[in-house]
C-alpha cells in the first residue's frame, strides 16, 4: 500500500473490482485548519489585472492570511473553478474563509470562463493555459510576498478545474509540488463531447475535433505517458460514488498507480454537488498543507 517515494507518498491501490478509499477523519481536518483562536479575519480582494495572453482584463478573487503583513513570504493555492463557474465560486458556495482562518499562505481563485484551461483550438484567442501557467502565476509573484519556488505552490479545482489542475501539473511539474482534483473531468479531452452532449459545442470549440493535435496535447492520460524531467507533484484525486466522472476518476487512480507515482485517492459518498465539495475541500486542504509544509517553511523568509 506505501511505495517508494523521495518525500511522502500515500497511495491507494486500485483495482478493478475493488477501491480501498483513504478516508481522512474529517474532525481532524477541520482541527488542523481552523481550531487555533483566530485574531484577525482574513483579508478578501478581487483584484483585475491585464493577460498578455489574452489581450484582456481578467479577475481573481485572493484571500490573504492573518500573518500576510508580518509572517515573511507565503505559499500559494491556486483553487480553479468548475463549468458555468466563475472566481467567486469557492469562496461563496463553499466555508473556505472559514477553513483558512489559520491557513499561513495565499488563496487565489482565477476567472477562466468554461476555457478547460486549454489554449484553443478554435479561438487563437484564447490561450487560457498560459493565462494561468504564465500570466496568473507572474501576476501573484510580483504583486505579494509569496515564495518564488514550485515546491511552496499547490494547484487544485473541482471538474472542469479538476481536470485543469491535474493537466497543469502533469504540464508544468517544475510550478506545483501539489496537483488536486475533485469530481475532475479527466475524459474532457478523450469522449466526454460524446457522453454528455450538452457540453459537445463548447467542448468542440476549445478540443477540436477528434483527433485534432490540441486534444493530443490536453489529454491527460497521454501526458502521463510523456517523459519529464521535472518529478511530478503529489497528486489528489478525490471523487464520490454518485458522480457522473466516477469511472474516469478510478481510471486515473489506477494510472498513477500503475506508474507508481505520489498520489491519494478518495472515493466517498457524494456526486456533483456543492455539499460534497464542501465537504471534500476540508481534506484536500489538510493534504496540501501537509504536502508544502515539507519545505515552505525552510523558504518563508527568504
């Protein structure tokens, strides 16, 4: 069940007839978020700045911690929305203010329309996996006191943001030591234009059409069969047993299973809901603060 890994692993093995979920107490998730008395509110912003990716005007909304003004550098957790979602998504729908009362590092939520953070096929336009990889990441770099280092940086989002910061991580595994996902959509790339019609045009428009190099590229399970020089992230995967991306959530599991890569996979009751997000937040930001606390604190002053 724990395989060999140069920092922490927790791995749950996958098979076919049977998942054996790692299931967090969630009272000791909470214990270690938000327990210690709290002096200060968080600080809440949604700053606009210009994407020379997208030749625009883009929001984010950040959540800025307690310690920010006198507590040195900090790391950073990027939280990607869903589908017909937007920045303020995690922070309204969800207790993350809550969560993060004694959370020692910067929370940005980025605006990225129903873009699957992919460059697109169609709209030249629309290069929304730079805007993130490249202009969203200087933006929070030079504007706070955060630590310029991979390792002090987490991504994480739920379905069309699951599967943007799974393939974010895979992409750029020098930017994130720490790749969550809940509820992701990891098929966005493959056949889900075919499962679930609704989501076909948009889907044709970013992808392409099968077959097309952009789906090539965006596909995740292809990048997990890309050589990198990079280690990749820790990766969290978590899924409930009444979601609609249940069986591409256990095809990834298996996956990074099978390479033998650092990862933790979680298969709860749940489906594609705000109540099974909230829920499953609590844990994923247990897990990232345990994955960056290896090494941030060695950097927070710097």
């Amino acid at each position: 069940m724990i395989l060999k890994s140069s920092l922490k692993i927790v791995i749950t093995t996958f098979l076919a007839c049977c998942v054996l979920p790692l299931v967090c107490s969630l009272s000791d998730a909470q214990g270690s978020l938000h327990t210690a008395p709290i002096k200060e509110p968080v600080a809440v912003k949604d700053p606009i700045f210009y994407s020379s990716s997208l030749q625009r005007n883009m929001h984010y909304r950040v959540i800025i911690p307690r310690d920010y003004a006198t507590g040195g550098r900090v790391p950073v957790l990027y939280l990607l929305h869903g589908l017909y979602g937007d920045y303020q998504n995690w922070d309204t729908r969800t207790g993350l203010e809550n969560y993060v009362q004694n959370f020692h590092w910067l929370i940005v939520m980025p605006d990225a329309d129903d873009s699957w953070y992919t460059n697109s096929a169609t709209i030249p336009a629309d290069k929304f996996e730079d805007y993130i990889a490249k202009d969203l990441i200087a933006e929070i770099d030079g504007k706070y006191r955060t630590i310029h280092d991979g390792h002090a940086r987490a991504i994480a989002g739920l379905s069309m943001g699951g599967y943007g910061a799974v393939k974010l991580g895979l992409k750029y595994p020098d930017l994130f030591t720490f790749a969550g996902s809940l509820s992701g959509a990891f098929n966005a790339a493959q056949d889900l234009d075919r499962l679930r019609p609704e989501f076909r045009p948009k889907l044709l428009e970013v992808f392409g059409n099968e077959g097309s190099d952009t789906r090539t590229e965006n596909d995740i399970f292809r990048l997990l069969n890309t050589p990198r020089q990079a280690p990749y992230p820790y990766f969290y995967v978590a899924c409930g047993t009444a979601d609609f991306f249940l069986s591409t959530n256990r095809a990834l599991a298996q996956e990074l299973s099978t390479k033998k890569l650092a990862y933790e996979y979680h298969e709860t009751s749940g489906g594609h809901t705000w109540e099974y997000w909230d829920h499953a937040l609590q844990l994923l930001l247990k897990a990232a603060e345990e994955e960056i606390s290896q090494y941030a604190p060695r950097a927070r002053h710097q």
